[in-house]
C-alpha cells in the first residue's frame, strides 16, 4: 500500500499566478534625471538674473555717487 501511495503521489505541480509587471527602473531613474536637470538648469538661469539685478542695482548706485562727486567738485 505505501508504495502504491508513493508512486501515486510522485506528480507534477504546476502553480499559474497571475502577477503585476514589475516596475521599469530604468525609466524611473531617466525621469527623475530629467526632471534635476531641468531643476538645477532653472536654478542657474535664477541665481544668473540675481546677479544680473545685484551688478545693476551697484552700477546704478555708483553712477549716481560719480554725479554727486562732480557735482561737488
């Protein structure tokens, strides 16, 4: 009986699941690449107007400091 049992139990398994695709990393990573770029170039053209407005701003200062001298002289 027991080998009769074994030799009737020795079949095939077979599991189907019906799973999710996994996620793409690499799109993932190229996204978000793509988006620190274009983050850090914003922040480069921003930090350039600033120094832009600051370098303005002094020449202004100084050219009116220049008329005040000559003025005075």
């Amino acid at each position: 009986e027991m080998k009769a049992l074994q030799c009737a139990a020795g079949g095939n398994v077979n599991v189907e699941m019906n799973a999710a695709p996994g996620v793409d990393l690499t799109v993932l990573l190229n996204n978000m690449r793509a988006e620190y770029e274009a983050l850090a170039e914003q922040n480069r053209r921003d930090a350039e107007a600033l120094q832009s407005a600051s370098l303005q701003q002094q020449i202004s200062d100084d050219a009116g400091a220049t008329t005040s001298a000559r003025n005075e002289l």
